[in-house]
C-alpha cells in the first residue's frame, strides 16, 4: 500500500477558509508529500457562503494541473466538508449531493459548540438514504464531550473521523483529551489533516502523525491513514475500529 492518505483538508485556493493561493496549495501539497502522503481529496466547506460546486471543479482542476507540472506526486480525489443541515439531508440522493469519492460516504461536520439532540434520528435518516455519513473532527464538537455521545454514533452506523492535530494540543485541552479517549476506545474509523495553510505544516503535521504513531503502533496508524481512507475512496464497505 503506497503514500498515507488525507481526506480531510483545505487545500483548493480561494474557495473557502483554506488556501488562498494557488501558491499556497502548492506549499501545503509539497508538505504532505514530504510527509508521506500520495493522496489528498481535498474537502472544501459546502456552505452558501463559499465556493460554488462549479468553481470548486474549476480549481480542483487547476491544482492538479499545476501539481503535474511541477512535478508534485499528489493525487486528488473528490470530496466537501458538508454541514449536517436540512439542506444536506434534502440533497441526499440527488445529483446535488456532494460525495466522498464515488460515495457511498459523505464527510459532515457538526457544530462546535451546540448540543444536536437529534444527532441519532439525523443519522438514521442518511442511513436510509443509502448513504453512510463520516463525521469530522468530533472531538473538537461539544455533542461528543458528553460520555458515550460517540458510542451511540458509531452504533448508528456513523464513522469517526479524528482531526490529528487535536493529539498535539492545536485546539486547546479538551479536544486533546477528548480525541485520546475515543482513541483508546477504539471509535475512529480514519484520522486526516484539516489542513487549511501551510504555515508551520510540515513541524506540526509530522508532530501529529509520529504522536498517533507512537499512541496506536504502526499497524493501527496504516488503518486510520492508509487502508481505511482508501477503501472509502473505493466505496468499499467499512466498519469502525470498533467491531
């Protein structure tokens, strides 16, 4: 199996609160090459106020042509970073819906700081819809500091998606110790960047990932970062580390 994969970052420019350069894209993919990744799918926020579907195209297009011209050894494959709305719900689908990959799975995010009571009737719902819903970052999400919120999400058919950078204090104490405790337990299915600038990426990235290396050992690591992310991007079945 070659190369880690990320499906998890910002790294398109100008098409929302990620890269703002083509230059900077560049910066940010020469990071995670030297830092053994060889597939990104680049997940730009799919809200109103950012990019439209059609502009993303446009600069997925673009970056992969520059990557090929400077010789940057970086495939990208398609994705968004869905807000889990009734927008989102509606889409699902339809030819509106934004996909991880050929699907079936589509990477969401919840709010930061708000309660989703309804987070397992919501889950159940894209379920039924065919699809099998990734959700971002969830220890840096208030729902999951509640104990066994996390549980429930994963039994509902939900995957964990660990924002790695939280192993290393980038967002403060509590994601930390929230994302070493889901880790422990066995509840994420992958981990990925959020790489959203290339300031500073290659020291805090490669802190990231030797941290989870050293957590988990290198065969759990090729799971979260390896064959995990490539058998999503394959729409192939996958259950969480837990079962």
């Amino acid at each position: 199996m070659s190369g880690l994969v990320d499906l998890h970052c910002h790294l398109l420019p100008g098409v929302d609160d990620g890269a703002r350069t083509l230059e900077e894209s560049l910066e940010m993919a020469r990071a995670l090459v030297d830092l053994g990744f060889s597939t990104v799918a680049p997940s730009p926020h799919a809200r109103p106020e950012y990019a439209s579907r059609e502009v993303v195209e446009t600069r997925r297009a673009e970056v992969g042509a520059a990557l090929e011209r400077e010789g940057i050894a970086l495939a990208l494959e398609r994705n968004a970073e869905n807000l889990l709305d009734d927008a989102f719900l509606r889409g699902l689908g339809t030819p509106e819906a934004l996909m991880l990959g050929a699907g079936p799975y589509a990477l969401v995010e919840l709010p930061y700081k708000s309660p989703v009571p309804a987070l397992l009737d919501i889950l159940f719902r894209i379920r039924t819809k065919g699809v099998r819903p990734v959700i971002a970052h969830p220890e840096r999400c208030w729902e999951f500091e509640r104990k066994g919120r996390a549980a429930e999400a994963v039994r509902a058919g939900a995957l964990l998606q660990m924002d790695v950078g939280a192993l290393i204090g980038r967002y403060g104490s509590t994601a930390k110790k929230v994302a070493r405790a889901l880790l422990d337990e066995g509840l994420y299915a992958l981990a990925a960047t959020d790489l959203h600038g290339p300031t500073e990426a290659r020291d805090w990235v490669g802190r990231a990932l030797g941290e989870l290396r050293q957590q988990t050992g290198e065969r759990a690591f090729g799971q979260l970062f390896q064959e995990h992310p490539r058998r999503l991007l394959a729409g192939e079945a996958l259950e969480s580390m837990q079962d």
